[in-house]
C-alpha cells in the first residue's frame, strides 16, 4: 500500500509524555484496549522520539521490550497511531545498545528491573511520580498505603512478606514503586529492586539457556527491597521458575531483607502455585486493594487535575467519576482525553465536550457488568445443569454445587448486588445461602485443583 502518511514533523530530545498531548493521547488509547499487564510492562516506560515523514520513532527502554513490541503490537500501534497522530502513519522502534560482553561480571544489574538510581540503559525505572504523596487515600484503599507507608519505614522488620492484592488498575504498581522512591530517599544505601514477574521469568529463562545461573542469583539476591509485581503472570507450569522465586524469597526473608509482591487475586486463588510458595506468601501480612467509592474517584480526579495543571469544572469531575469505569486508570485517560479535546477544539473543558469526548470509554466497572443470568447461563453450560435446576430446590449434589458457583460468582463479580438479593436470584430468601455457598466454594477451590481452575475459567470469561 502507498503510503499516505501525514506530514507532521517534531523533533524532541527526548521523553516528554507530559509535554506532547498527542502522544500522551496515544499512550492511552493503547493503555484502555489492552491489559494492565501487557501496558505496564511493555508500554509504560516507551518515550516519544518525534515524528518525521509520517514515521512515528519510539524508543523503548530494552532490545527485549522492543522486540516484543515489533513481533505483536506493531500493527496494532500503527492502528492507534494513525487515530492519533493522523492516518497512514507507520511506527520504527529503536532500543539503546546494550553492554553486552563479559556478561556474567557485568556491574550492570541488567534489563527489566530497577536497581536505585543506576543509569544503566534498559531497566524499567521506578516512576517518580508513583509517591505515597501522590496515591489518594480512600476507605477502599487505606489498610494497603498502611502496610507499604510501615514497610518503606521499616524494610525487613514487619510485614514481611508484604502481599499486595487487587483489581486492574487500583494502584499496586504505585504502592510498589512509592515503597522503593521511599526507601531510596530515606536510606540512599539500601538497593531497591522492581522486578515485574513476566521479566523476572524470561530473565531466568535467558539465564538458564547463557549458564549465567549465578550471575542471575547474584543479582535478584543482591537486594535489600524486593518489588515482584504481577506474580499472576507466572505461567502455570514453569515450575523452574516457581522454584527460583521460592528460593529468591527464601534467601532475602532469611536475610531480612524486605519483600513485597503484588497480584490481582489472593495467594489462594493463585493458580498451580506450589503450596510452599502460597504458604510461604501467607506467612506475611496480606492486604487488598478494592474499588474507590464515588468519594475517592472525585478526589483521585481532583487530584490528577491539579498534577496536570488543567482547569476541570466540578460537574465535569462528578460527571466522570460517576458514569465511567471505577478503574483508575480509565478516569485518568478520560481526563487526558479531554485535554487533548480541549486543545484540538481550543476551547475551555465542559460537561457538554465530557459527553461527547468520553463516548468511547468503558462507561462503568467491567466487574459490575457481569449479570446474573449472564453467570446462570455459563455455570449451566460448563456443569451440564439446567438452569432451572439451578433456581431450584433440589439437592442433587451437582446441582447443589453449580448453585454455590452461581453465587460464590455473583458476590464476587457483582459488588453491587446485596447477599440477599443474590440469594433471591437463585431461590432462596436468607442471604447466609450466599455466605454459606462461598465458603463452600472456598473449600472446594483449596482441596480439588480441577473444580478451580474450572472456576478461575469461568470469573475469566465473565470478565471478558
Ligand atoms: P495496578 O498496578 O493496580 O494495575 P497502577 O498502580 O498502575 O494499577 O495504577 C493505575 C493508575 O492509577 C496509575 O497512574 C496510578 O498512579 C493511579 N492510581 C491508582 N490508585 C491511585 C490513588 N489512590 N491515588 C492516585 N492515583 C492512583
Ligand atoms: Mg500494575
């Protein structure tokens, strides 16, 4: 195909996400049609390089992010770049060169991690906006800003392990990275590292096909605050991977070094983990992060607001924190959208403009898009159970188990829904049905790794 490409040519030095709305506009087009975890690892940390012929250069922090990048999102940036920056535009990815040689001495503490302030090319560096300053504090959130506030003070001493637990966007990256610019600025000698849980396996994947084994242990060891984000996304069945966690963990809990991970789900829903993994995860403290109420979305846009240094009016606050998703991250690409409306159409921001602008976001939680009939529907289907048999009476033990998943699944995706009101949805008239089912399920999910992972499937689906 010709190419049509625009004209637009900028030429910056370097990262200026703040500065250049286009790109910022990119960055969260991008950031709202994939996974939190595709984003923060691969997208996060890409810089700006300008545009010139229709070409749009980004420079990505490592040879390994760019690669992935270019093997399976390119063409799905160029799609979203040209919705940006103008229609045709293709995009060249380049990385900084790596020191290569002499790789097991390397002082370098090596791609995808974060060691303190080192300036080695290719880390994924801890964001210096992700403060404990900067993290809005909210009844669903106050108990985990609690435990990471104690561990910067203290690393090593109390919450150790320190288990992180929440949904896409509540900010566990932020209260992971906040504990390491905490530590670092109170205790300049301690090393910090952030490792997502993805780099961490294909670093030691990498390791294990170089025989660079030790080189890899001295490193992830070498620590005195561990950041793992993301441990979901441990595959299921790298064991040599659990393995080296297990050991990693092991070494820096029984030198007291501080460690701290993250997951979207409760060590006990983590799939194929090995037990002494998830009891190793239990003996420490174990927080959750839930969804803001109203109350913290307009105070977290308000503050968004002040950090951009843009003029919101208060209806257009309220507008957004009660009609879209209550994912942060969703409300601060609403209001990056507007920014950049307002800029293109050069006229002040409205509730008129909000309407129109906002059309195209996730209008409200994906959690409680989940319906009931939605979870009848599907629980009948995976367990061969009408779903009038659901609704019923009888206690056929399968029929009584679909029932439980039905509201073990209901309590959990449809926060909104009271127990009692769930309990109706299935026939019966006292919400402890639904306390009773859940336990019921709970138990079941510990003791038969099959009934599980068919459940785990099932929350996926619904989520979709
Ligand atoms: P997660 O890692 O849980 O998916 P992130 O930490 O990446 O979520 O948070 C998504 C975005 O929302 C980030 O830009 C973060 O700064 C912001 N954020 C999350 N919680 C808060 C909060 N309580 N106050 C201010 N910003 C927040
Ligand atoms: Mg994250």
């Amino acid at each position: 195909m010709e190419n049509v490409a625009v004209k637009t040519e900028i030429h910056v030095p370097s990262h200026s996400g703040d500065v250049f709305p286009a790109w910022e506009n990119f960055l969260h087009s991008i950031k709202i049609s994939i996974s939190s975890k595709f984003y923060d690892t691969f997208f996060s940390a890409l810089a700006f390089g300008g545009m010139e012929n229709g070409v749009l250069n980004i420079s990505a922090p490592n040879e390994q992010i760019k690669n992935h990048l270019e093997k399976r999102y390119l063409t799905e940036m160029e799609q979203k770049g040209s919705e940006v920056f103008g229609h045709g535009i293709r995009i060249s990815l380049s990385a900084p060169e790596e020191p290569k040689m002499d790789r097991p001495r390397e002082k370098s503490q090596n791609k995808g991690i974060f060691i303190n302030q080192s300036a080695y090319p290719g880390e994924i560096k801890l964001n210096p906006k992700y403060t404990f300053d900067r993290f809005v504090k909210g009844p669903s959130n106050d108990h985990a800003l609690a435990a990471a506030i104690g561990v910067s003070k203290k690393p090593g001493e109390y919450h150790n392990p320190m288990y992180l637990y929440g949904g896409v966007g509540l900010g566990k990256t932020h209260l992971l990275m906040a504990i390491g610019n905490q530590v670092i600025a109170d205790m300049p000698f301690h090393k910090v590292m952030y490792v997502p849980a993805e780099i961490f396996q294909s670093d030691l994947v990498e390791a294990i096909q170089n025989n660079s084994m030790p080189h890899f242990k001295a490193k992830y060891r070498n620590v005195d605050v561990f950041l793992f984000d993301d441990i979901q996304f441990i595959s299921q069945r790298a064991e040599a991977t659990q393995e080296e966690i297990f050991h990693t963990f092991n070494y820096l809990y029984q030198n007291k070094k501080q460690v701290v991970i993250s997951s979207d789900r409760p060590p006990h829903e983590l799939k194929k983990l090995t037990d002494r993994l998830r009891s190793r995860f239990q003996s420490g403290l174990i927080v959750d992060i839930k969804p803001p109420n109203l109350e913290t979305r307009q105070a977290i846009l308000q503050a968004k607001v002040s950090e951009m240094k843009i003029t919101v009016p208060s209806d257009v606050i309220k507008y957004i924190a009660t009609n879209l998703s209550t994912q942060i991250r969703v409300l601060e690409a609403a209001l990056s959208k507007l920014h950049f409306t307002s800029e293109v159409e050069n006229h002040p921001i409205d509730l008129q403009m909000a309407k129109i602008a906002l059309r195209d976001l996730p209008i409200e939680d994906t959690v409680s898009q989940v319906s009931i009939d939605e979870i009848l529907r599907l629980v009948s289907k995976k367990f061969h159970v009408q779903e009038e048999e659901i609704k019923g009476n009888s206690r056929v033990e399968t029929i009584v188990m679909a029932r439980h998943i039905c509201m073990y699944l209901a309590k959990k995706l449809i926060p909104s829904m009271s127990l009692l009101k769930i309990a109706q949805a299935f026939g019966k008239t006292d919400h402890t049905t639904v306390i009773h089912a859940e336990k019921k399920i709970a138990e079941y999910m510990d003791s038969d790794e099959a009934i599980r992972v068919q459940i785990l499937e099932l929350e996926e689906e619904l989520q979709f």
